[in-house]
C-alpha cells in the first residue's frame, strides 16, 4: 500500500471541478476537451510562430529540440 495520492491530470481535475460545483453534466466532457485542444494548438502555434521568428538564434540542433517540444503539445499535421 502506498501513502501517495493518486496522480489525476490537470484536465480530471478540471472537470472534477465543474462537477462539484454543478458546471458539467455527465457526458459533456467532451466540450472540455474540445476546448482544451483549441487551447493547446493555439498556444503551439503562437510557440512555432516564436520559433520560426528567433531561428536564427538557435544554434545546432536547437531547432529541432523546440520543435520536438512544441510538437509535445500540438503535433504539427503533415
């Protein structure tokens, strides 16, 4: 048995928020998620926008580590 609790992602935590507080109904977690992927494309897109921006500034193999990162969040469409 473990003392430590049990690790919930940000978005469980979220939803269970709205829950407990009447916000969300069961089955409507799919607006959350909707929404929490619009918000993480923007904000990888305003990232790879920073990026393309200050390549210049990235030295080596720099560029491809951001992208990886960047891509962590959104993964760019081929």
């Amino acid at each position: 048995m473990t003392t430590e609790p049990q690790q919930q992602s940000a978005r469980d935590r979220f939803i269970g928020v709205l829950r407990s507080r009447g916000m969300l109904k069961p089955g409507e977690e799919w607006v959350i998620d909707a929404n929490l992927n619009a918000f993480a494309h923007e904000l990888a897109d305003r990232q790879r926008a920073w990026a393309q921006e200050n390549q210049g500034a990235l030295a080596g193999n720099a560029w491809d580590k951001v992208h990886d990162a960047i891509n962590l969040i959104d993964p760019e469409q081929s």
